[in-house]
C-alpha cells in the first residue's frame, strides 16, 4: 500500500498550487497542455538531463493538483527525508536488486482505480542513446496508456502531450513516441 500524498490533502494542494504557480512565473516556466480523462496511465518525463527537472515537474503537477507517484533510489527513502519523499509520491526503487519492477508496478496498477506513474525514460539524467524500456511494459501489461510529458528548455515549458496507447510492438511505437521529443531541449543538452 502507498502512503497518503500530497496530493491527496485539499486545502494543502490549493494553498501549494497557488505558491508552485508563483514560483514558476517568477522562474519564467509556463505549464501547457492537458490532462487526459483517464484515471491511471504512465507518464513519461523527456528529456531528462538535469536535476532541476524534479523539482520542477513536482511545481507543475502542484499547480495542477496531478496526484502522481515517481519511482527514486532508495537511498532517497532513508531517514530523515524518506517520509517526505514518500509524501511526495515516491515509491523507492532498489536498482542494485533484480526484484522484477515492471510486474510489480503492472500489479500496482491493477490493485488501484486510480494511479499516475512518471517515469523517465531514459532512467538516468545523463544524455543516453536507448531509452530504457521499462515503461512501455508496464503501460502494455497494465493496459494502461501513456501520456507524453516533457521538460522542453528552449521555450521554458513543462507539459503534457498527448496520450500513446502501446500497440505491442515496442520498437514501432518507440519511433512515434520519441518524433513528440524531437523539437523538445532538456535543461542540460
């Protein structure tokens, strides 16, 4: 079971949207785009190259009041912070173990009316050539879709792209979900 976010605690998402839409103005970042009508999906964060890209998707889910839960190392989770993390949506995530993730969080999914996952795909903030796969699986075995998320830089966006229902085959669908991220420039290139 996950603990209680804080997402779920309403006049602390309201006072916390205004101040994250605060914030972001002064920073010069706009949040664009929509949320999709369904109740649990995968959204996937790209690019992410930087470590400004958390905290700065965490003011934009704020600002929308988007319950979402984010996978971390679980060395994030250890007192005194872990709680916190927790709160914040966090589900540690040991990657030093073999503990076959993507079928624990397909079970998550299917334990749950309503869940958002973000996961990154490309499972690290340095610039990669393959993204990881992992969140395509999880979608496909949940039967869950995904919804395209994106830090784009160049313009000072966050935002929500459309959503992507996996069709099984992972390297056809992997195409036209990276052609959304063309046009999008992480913090760091």
């Amino acid at each position: 079971m996950m603990a209680m976010t804080i997402f779920r605690v309403p006049v602390l998402n309201r006072v916390l949207a205004g101040l994250a839409s605060v914030i972001l103005a002064a920073l010069g970042w706009r949040v664009v785009g929509s949320l999709p009508q369904q109740r649990k999906y995968v959204l996937i964060g790209a690019p992410h190259t930087s470590n400004w890209d958390f905290p700065l998707m965490l003011l934009a889910v704020l600002k929308i009041g988007m319950d979402v839960h984010w996978l971390g190392k679980h060395t994030l989770f250890k007192a005194p912070f872990g709680s916190v993390m927790r709160w914040l949506g966090g589900i540690a995530v040991d990657r030093g173990k073999s503990n076959n993730l993507v079928a624990q969080l397909i079970e998550l999914f299917r334990e749950r009316d309503e869940l958002v996952l973000l996961i990154p795909p490309e499972g690290t903030r340095t610039q990669v050539d393959r993204w990881k796969s992992g969140f395509y699986y999880v979608a496909a075995g949940a039967e869950v879709p995904i919804l395209l998320g994106f830090v784009d830089a160049g313009r000072k966006q966050l935002g929500f792209g459309p959503v992507f229902n996996t069709s099984g085959d992972y390297a056809v669908d992997l195409v036209e979900i990276q052609k959304f991220y063309a046009d999008k420039r992480g913090i760091r290139r």
